[in-house]
C-alpha cells in the first residue's frame, strides 16, 4: 500500500484506530466515515478518517 493514498480510521467513541484502508484523494476530498465493528468496544460503531 502506498502512503499517499493510506488512510487510518478511528472509532468516533474510544478512539482506538483498528482500520487502514486506501483512498483517491484526487477524487474523494472529504473526510472518509464508515460503520466498522470497533474491537475495544465490541460493536459496530462509527470511524472517521484521521491523519
């Protein structure tokens, strides 16, 4: 995975970042947000994309 397009995503709740995942940046300018099952919460929560 290349570093220009890897993102981190972190739980909106605890803060704990489980997921990377790529992104277009050329074509998505905003800030990524998907439903993922959080493992320190132990549910589905809400994760955004971070720096």
């Amino acid at each position: 995975m290349s570093q220009a397009n890897q993102i981190k995503l972190e739980c909106t709740d605890c803060s704990y970042i489980g997921y990377f995942s790529r992104k277009n940046k050329k074509v998505i300018k905003d800030r990524l947000e998907i439903k993922k099952f959080c493992k320190k919460c132990r549910v589905h929560k809400l994760h955004k994309e971070t720096k």
